[in-house]
C-alpha cells in the first residue's frame, strides 16, 4: 500500500504545481458523532502526509454539512455544497451520503466517496479502474455479493434467504432488489430482499434459511441495537455483507479485511491528492489491495448447533473459539488448578491418609489390648475325668483378657520407624506436587506455544495470499509470467499444510493441559499471557535480572539458589526421612541382645452353664476366676538372626547416606545447571526480538520492491520465511526461557508464586543480601565417612 502512496504522490508532485491558491474540501457526514470525527481526523492526517504542499489542501469546518441520516436533508447539502463558490471538492464520510450521491450520478464538482458498497446491485459498474462517472470518485468495497454468498454457502448450504436493506437504501435504487435475486438465483438461491426502517424494525421471508444483512452504519446505534435483538430471537444465521454490523454483535460470519476503515480512507486521501494536482475524479482508482479474511463467531455457530465444515474453520478466523466462556486462564489459575482437581495429587493425598492409618495401627500396639471369649464345650461321657466329675461334660463359659505392653523396643522402634517413613510420604507428595506445578505450567507456556505459531502460520498464509494477488496483478501489468502465480499457489498450499500441523499441535497441546488440569478433554479457554514483567515471579524484580550478566554476582547467585534448595528439597526431606527411619532401626536391632519384652496381662473367666455326671463333688456354674502377671521375654538364640539383622541395619544406613550426598550433589547440577540456562537464555530474548523486528522490515522493502517490479519472486520469499523464522525465534526464545524458569522452581522446591507477601519479601531480602555479601550463602557440602 505504501508503494502505492509514493508512486501516487510522486504523480501528484508533478500536477501539483497547477494549483494557483489553497483548495478548498467540503464534508458531508450522515451524523456529527464518534465515528465521523475519526473518520475526519484520519483522512486530514493522510492527506497531509501525501501531499507535496500541504498547506494547499484545507478541510475548514465551515465547510461541513451533516444529513440527519434522511435522504432528504443528505440530498440538500450535498447540492449546497455543489453550488457553494467556495467549495473546490467534497468528500462524502457517510455510508448514507454516499448512496444519495452515487443515485444522482454525474456530479458538478470533484466528489470522492470512501465507502461505497455493493456497486453491482446498485447497477454502478466501474470504467476501468476508475469510475466512469463524471467528477465521482468511490472507493470499492472488497468482495462482490456473488463472491460473498458463496463464502457464506460454504458455511451453510441455505437455498432460500432474506437480504435485509437499510430501506432509505432501496428508495435511491429500487432495481437492488431484483439484480440481487437474480445473481442469487444463479447459485440456487431463492431471495428475498426486505428493507429495514430506520428504527431497526424490519421482517424476514417465511422459510429462510439464512440472512443476509446490508451495511447498516446508516442506521443509529440504537436502532442497530434493536435490529440485532430482533435478528437473534429469528434463530437464523445471520451474515454481513458490510462492516457494519460484522462479527461480535450476533453476526455469524463476515468477510473482515484488517484496518480496512483506515486503508479506504488512505485510498480516497492518494485520490483527492491526484485530484487536486489536475488529475479527473472519474479516473481514479476505485479499488484498493486487499485480501478478506472470513470470520465465523463459533458461539452464535454453538448457539444455532451450526458445525462449519473443517476446511472452513482451517481457513477462517474463529472468535469465541472456546465453548468456555468467563475470565481467562493465567500461569498461577492453572498452578492452583493443578493442585486442586489432578489426579495424581489426589491419589498421592490419599496415599498420605493412608500412611496416618498405618501409624495409629502400629501405635495400638502399644495401648491396651483387650479382647473377649465365649467357648461351648462337649466332651464324651465315657472319659474318664468325665464321668470322675472332674470335667463338665457340657459347659458354657466366657473369658475377659487384658495385655498391657509395658516396654518392647520393636514395637517403639516401629512405630519410630512408621512416624519417620510418614514424613517421608509427606515430602514425597510435596516432590509430587511440585512435579505435577511444572507439568502445569510448562503445558501451560507449551499450549501457549502452540496457539501463537498457530496465528504466525495463519498470518503467514494470509500474507502469501496477498502475495498471490499481487503476482496476479503483475501479471496482468505485463511485469511478469505466470510463473510467480503457480510459485506462490505452490507455497500457499505448503503453508495451508504446516498451518494444518499447527493447530493440530494446537488441540494437543490443550488436551495435554487439560489432561493435567483434570478438565474436560475438550475445553478451549483463553489464555493470559505470560511476561517477565509478572509480579507473580520473582524474576521481575529489577535487581535480579541484571545480575544474571555480572560473573561475581552469578557465582553468588548460584550459591544462593543452592542453599535455599537444600533447605527446602522434598527430595532431600524424603531421603532424610527414609535414613532417620533406618538409623532408627539399626538402633533397635542392635538393642535387641539385652533389650527384653516386658508386658501386663490379666484374665477374668466365668463358667455360665455346665453339665456334670450326677454325684460330682463340686460344680463351676456360675463361679468367676481371674489373674494377673508380669512377663518378661528376651530370645537367648536365634541362630544368628539378630546380628543378621543388624549387620543389614547397618548397611541401608550406609546405602541412604551415600544416596542423599547423591542426591544433595545432582540437586546442586541441576539448579546450577537452570540457572546456566536462563543466563544464556535471558539475553536472546532481546536478541530475537530484533532479529524478528529487523526480518519483519525487510521482508516489507523486499515486498514492496517486488510489487515495483525491482525484486524477484525469490527474494521476497526468502524474505517471507525469514520473517516467518525469525518470529518463531521471538516466540520459542521468549517462553522457552519461562519454561526453564519454571524448571529452575522446581529444581528449587518452591514456585515463586505460592508464596505470600511476607515470603517474597522476606526471599528477595535475602537474595539481595546474598547477591550482594561474599560467601553469604555457602553451599552445604556433606562427606560420608
């Protein structure tokens, strides 16, 4: 666009010189309001940037005429200004203003329209590129309705429609209608198209499948308001023909061309430029460059159980992508979310409950044990004992027995060893959850990833398009051959495929997110971005940063960061755990030689019924017996068990204190090793930031260089993929150094943002005094003897 601007101006340098004295620019607007004074200020601004002399073109306030959105009062100031003296041009900044216009015909002074719309329809064909009619000059909006319907048909196989018209619009050019359902008709669609009052009341053809909805900016806010109300509760597809309403306001679908406001009023500005250097306005360029992106909102297509066809959604840009409305995701919600609802943490929390029961059930042990008998018993009548009568032959009796331990090593040393291995599990699932913060937010970062290559290649194949039509219109220029047509056809179809790869990488990588988060396989949610600017992480205190390039203060940060490992390792708290429960156990099996068991018993028995031979000397019906004793137990021999055992004892110490200098030692290479990392990492963010932004410029010069004709197919491509490298660069530069971040936390045993405000203050206290104090923090160093 910009080479157009300078080879227009360029023109207009030349012309320019015709103008005697400043030239005056009358406004019509349909309404004073917001949107006219941006439109105002925009083209002012374009046109002072392009022409040679600015001061030559003025736009005086007053010279401005407002139509009230009637046709009546838009037809009269027009006229006004045609015949006002003072007037030498006038530009028309309302879609309304520009359809009174463009029904009058040729016009008496140089006239300029920025948004004209559906031409066709409205039986206004352009003359080459400009537009043939005397002293009118319209700028062309970028797709045709024959182009559009069939976009939109692809979305939805309609075979009747209604077309909804601002009504004022039918009035100036009653035969839309008719050349409308006649080029409908050619793809198979029945049309009706119906007008819309100017308070947004309007009706829809019995039997539409779809509707098709004209530019509308004419109406007011409010009626627009109320036409979309009415619109949703039709329970119809409803696309845009227009900007205006588009996407986001209960429209399903729109062709959008990005800043497309902007460039038709940057092309009416190189236009009124040429104009005031002599050139005619009928000659004009009534088009500018533009590729259309299809929009579809998917939740107006949810809300109507509408499912576009996957080569539609491959190609279109998607709003409201995620069937999960509310606010967005951010790096500390998925954190939390992960410690909450995954499933590996649950079971590990479980798995600690279950560890507490194992205590208390060796701790019973040591209470007393009471316990209960009811025994029936029979013996044969003809024993000896049984017929002396000194044995009931029948009896019924029951038993109260209590033990009470009053010392036993074992049993202290395994409820020692229990209470210690517990500790364990707790660190363990400390170690786990932490495991499972870095999935979670490495897949978050990663889905992250994913979801901006995904616009790059999406933004790289729009580029390519534009591309295409560029090399078509240079072939039409007689500047090139087809060949740089069928080469970016070639490369347009490669990008579709990588783009293809990129968003399944997408949906892969939220189903892993989502997997860890414990959430329907399906979701699709926003995502907050992620800076190193984040409160939340320690790195974007300001003093941290900028030590990461100092080799003293590195050195420091080393030890610091290795310090507070240590301090806070579940890896080394489980170890610990696990070696104070063996020591425990070496002790009790080394005190096993002298170490006696010592407990209380005592039994109540009571005889309830018994049958004895007749003529026994005595009965126990009825009587109740008890006892009570001290015993003391200590094996003599086992055959070698016990030193077996405590020779075994012995060596799981010796095995767990040379793992924990292990593990004490791989903790300290792995956080000395992230933090090697992210030193290295941290300035090639700068680095491939200006890599991208450099690439970015001179793929723009290489691409408009090419449209000249100064540059061939093959340097703007190199220039393209080297743009397209070098983004990819930016991003994977960016978050992979957050990725490692989070792997230094992990490394660390804390995340920086579980901690509270007194925490963090109290950690960046003491990293500042670490950083700044020689050996503040020495790294602990264990030797095992």
């Amino acid at each position: 666009m910009r080479t157009g601007c300078r080879r227009w101006g360029a023109a207009a340098l030349l012309l320019f010189p015709v103008l005697a004295s400043a030239l005056n620019v009358g406004i019509v607007a349909d309404r004073y309001d917001e949107a006219f004074a941006q439109d105002r200020a925009a083209l002012v601004t374009e046109v002072k940037q392009l022409a040679p002399i600015p001061s030559k073109i003025l736009f005086p306030e007053t010279l401005q005429a407002e139509g009230g959105s009637d046709i009546a009062r838009t037809a009269a100031a027009i006229e006004r200004l045609q015949k006002d003296a003072k007037v030498d041009m006038i530009v028309l900044l309302g879609t309304l203003a520009g359809e009174v216009a463009l029904s009058r015909g040729a016009l008496q002074k140089p006239t300029v329209i920025p948004f004209a719309e559906g031409t066709g329809l409205r039986g206004i064909i352009p003359a080459g590129d400009g537009s043939g009619i005397r002293n009118v000059n319209y700028v062309l909006g970028h797709s045709t309705f024959g182009a559009a319907l069939k976009r939109y048909r692809e979305i939805v196989p309609f075979e009747q429609a209604s077309q909804l018209v601002d009504a004022r619009v039918l009035a100036l050019f009653p035969e839309l209608a008719a050349r409308a359902a006649e080029q409908a008709k050619v793809q198979g669609v029945r049309l009706k198209v119906l007008p819309v009052a100017a308070d947004g009341s309007y009706r829809v053809a019995e039997g539409s499948g779809a509707v098709l909805l004209g530019e509308m900016s004419g109406l007011a806010a409010a009626a627009r308001t109320e036409l979309m109300d009415g619109l949703r509760r039709e329970k119809l597809p409803v696309f845009s023909l227009g900007a205006e309403p588009g996407v986001g306001s209960g429209v399903l679908a729109d062709l959008f061309v990005p800043d497309e406001r902007l460039r038709r009023l940057r092309r009416s500005a190189l236009n009124i430029v040429a104009i005031a250097g002599g050139g005619a306005a009928e000659r004009q360029p009534v088009a500018f460059e533009a590729q259309s992106v299809l929009r579809i909102d998917m939740a107006v297509a949810r809300a109507l159980q509408i499912s576009p066809p996957f080569r539609i959604l491959a190609q279109a840009r998607l709003l409201h992508e995620s069937a999960v409305e509310g606010k967005a995701m951010d790096l500390v919600t998925a954190a939390e979310t992960a410690l909450k609802q995954n499933l590996n943490v649950i079971a590990g929390k479980l798995g600690v409950r279950e560890g507490e029961e194992s205590i208390d059930e060796v701790r019973s042990v040591l209470l007393p044990q009471l316990s209960a008998e009811l025994l029936y018993t029979q013996r044969n009548g003809d024993n000896v004992y049984v017929e002396g009568g000194f044995y009931a032959e029948k009896s019924t009796d029951g038993a109260l027995k209590l033990q009470q331990i009053l010392f036993s090593e074992k049993a202290l040393a395994r409820l020692a060893v229990q209470q210690s291995l517990q500790k364990g599990r707790v660190a363990q699932q400390r170690g786990l959850e932490l495991e499972v913060v870095r999935q979670a937010t490495t897949a978050f970062l990663q889905t992250h990833v994913a979801t901006t290559l995904l616009d790059i290649r999406r933004e790289n194949e729009r580029l390519m398009q534009a591309n295409l039509a560029m090399a078509r219109q240079r072939v039409d220029a007689g500047m090139t051959d087809l060949s740089d047509v069928y080469q970016w056809e070639s490369e347009i179809a490669v990008a579709t495929q990588a783009r293809l790869r990129a968003e399944a990488d997408v949906a892969r990588a939220y189903e892993q997110l989502n997997r860890i988060l414990h959430r329907p396989i399906t979701d699709r949610y926003a995502l907050t971005e992620v800076t190193l600017e984040d409160p939340a992480l320690v790195i974007s205190d300001s003093g941290l940063l900028g030590r990461i390039s100092n080799a003293v203060s590195f050195e420091r940060l080393n030890a610091f960061y290795v310090a507070e490992a240590q301090k806070v390792s579940p890896d080394l708290d489980a170890v610990d755990a696990q070696l104070s429960a063996q020591r425990r156990q070496y002790r009790s099996d080394r005190q096993a030689y002298w170490s006696p068991d010592i407990a209380l018993y005592g039994e109540v028995t009571h005889v309830f019924d018994e049958t004895r031979t007749p003529g026994a000397a005595f009965s126990l019906e009825d009587e109740t017996n008890w006892m009570a004793g001290v015993s003391l137990s200590l094996p003599l021999f086992e055959g070698g068990g016990r030193s077996a055992r405590a020779a075994r004892s012995s060596l799981g110490v010796r095995r767990l204190e040379a793992d924990r200098l292990e593990r004490l030692s791989a903790l300290e290479q792995r956080v000395r090793g992230d933090l090697h990392t992210l030193r290295a990492a941290y300035p090639a963010i700068a680095l491939a930031q200006s890599a991208a932004g450099s690439a970015r410029k001179s793929y723009r010069l290489v691409r408009e260089n090419y449209a000249l004709g100064n540059r061939t197919l093959a340097d703007l491509l190199v220039a393209q993929n080297a743009a397209l490298s070098a983004d990819f660069g930016a991003v994977n530069t960016r978050y992979r150094f957050l990725v490692d971040l989070m792997q230094l936390q992990y490394d660390g045993g804390r995340f920086d943002f579980f901690m509270n405000a007194e925490e963090r203050r109290d950690f960046i206290a003491r990293l500042r005094h670490a950083l700044a104090t020689p050996e503040a923090y020495p790294v602990k160093k264990e030797t095992h003897e």
